[in-house]
C-alpha cells in the first residue's frame, strides 16, 4: 500500500548533508537564559515624544541598550500606554537591598533601557507645557508588575519595601488592578500598578 508519505528514513539528499544542517540562531541560546521584563506606563500625552518623530528616540535606546523595547498598542479607555521591556540574561545577579544603589551598573540591558525610557518620559512630562506644576516638579514611574512578583517587591513584614523607601528616600505605593476603572485597562487582569 503506498500512503504517499516518505518513511522516517528515507530522504531525497543524494548524499549531501548540508541541506539538513540545523540553522543555528540567537533563539538557540534563549533557552537556557532567563528572560528578565519591564512593563513602564508611558502618560499618552507624552508618548509620541518617548517614541520621537519615525521611532528615532526609542530605536536609540533599543541600539545602545541592546534590549527588546515594544510600544503596545493603546487600550480603550486607558490615559497610559504599555511599554515592553525585555531581555535575556544568562548570568542573572542576586542583588541585596542592603548594596549600595549609586554606584551599581545596571543589570541587564533591559534594566539599562528601564532607566532610559523613564529619563524620557520624565523629560517629555518636564517639557509638555499645559501640565499641572505639581505634577511637573514631581518624578513620578508607574510599573506594572504581576500579582504573584507582589510579594518580592513588598517582603516579609513589609521589609524589603520599607528597605526600598528608605534607601532611595521615594514614596513607593502597591496598588491592585481594578477591573472596573478604565484607566486600569492597561494592565493584565493578574497586574497590579507599582507607582
């Protein structure tokens, strides 16, 4: 009887092996590195001056951090845009609160491209004209994080937040998702807003 398949075995190569090399890509590396994400809330008002006029502002922090960086498209109903930091990392380092936070280097390139996409938000927010003067002298970062991270970020006790506040000398507030405030369609049903 004949299926029409080839058996396992048999294949038309003539011989050559080279038409059956795997092709060998970055991705192949990914699976034994750990994928570190940052999801920052951009203020909409300002996102145009985060990405910068053809993608210029943002693809320059892609090609000096070296990270994925995604601007994702706007939610119904939601004042803030998602932007999607991401990198892998194959030697991820434990960092103790306790450690002096000035003089560190960044983690990782995401880390690194975290910090670069909040000096332009902020810079956009300190340049836009018709805001509050309140909210201009304030630096403000929103960051969503999901509900099972909560934990890490607030301790036991409440000891690493406090560390947290005390170290950097900033207010840092948890807040849930509410499903049933529109400004929180941004975030992912298991989010919570770190701010």
């Amino acid at each position: 009887m004949v299926s029409g398949k080839r058996p396992y075995g048999q294949r038309d190569n003539n011989g050559d092996n080279n038409s059956h090399k795997r092709r060998i890509t970055n991705q192949d590396d990914w699976v034994s590195d750990e994928l570190v994400v940052y999801r920052i809330l951009c203020p909409d008002e300002v996102i145009g001056s985060v990405i910068g006029k053809s993608g210029k502002v943002i693809n320059s922090i892609r090609q000096e951090t070296r990270a994925k960086i995604k601007v994702v498209d706007p939610f119904p109903g939601a004042k803030d845009r998602v932007i999607t930091i991401f990198c892998f990392v194959k030697d991820k380092e434990d960092v103790d609160i306790d450690d002096e936070f000035n003089d560190r280097q960044t983690l990782c390139a995401a880390q690194d491209a975290l910090l670069k996409i909040h000096a332009a938000i902020s810079n956009a927010l300190a340049s836009a004209g018709d805001l509050d003067r309140n909210l201009r002298d304030k630096e403000q970062c929103q960051v969503l994080i999901p509900s099972s991270q909560t934990a890490n970020v607030i301790g036991k006790a409440g000891s690493t937040i406090k560390k947290l506040r005390s170290k950097t000398r900033t207010s840092i507030r948890i807040i849930p998702k509410d499903a049933s405030d529109p400004i929180h369609s941004c975030a992912m049903e298991f989010d919570n807003f770190v701010m």
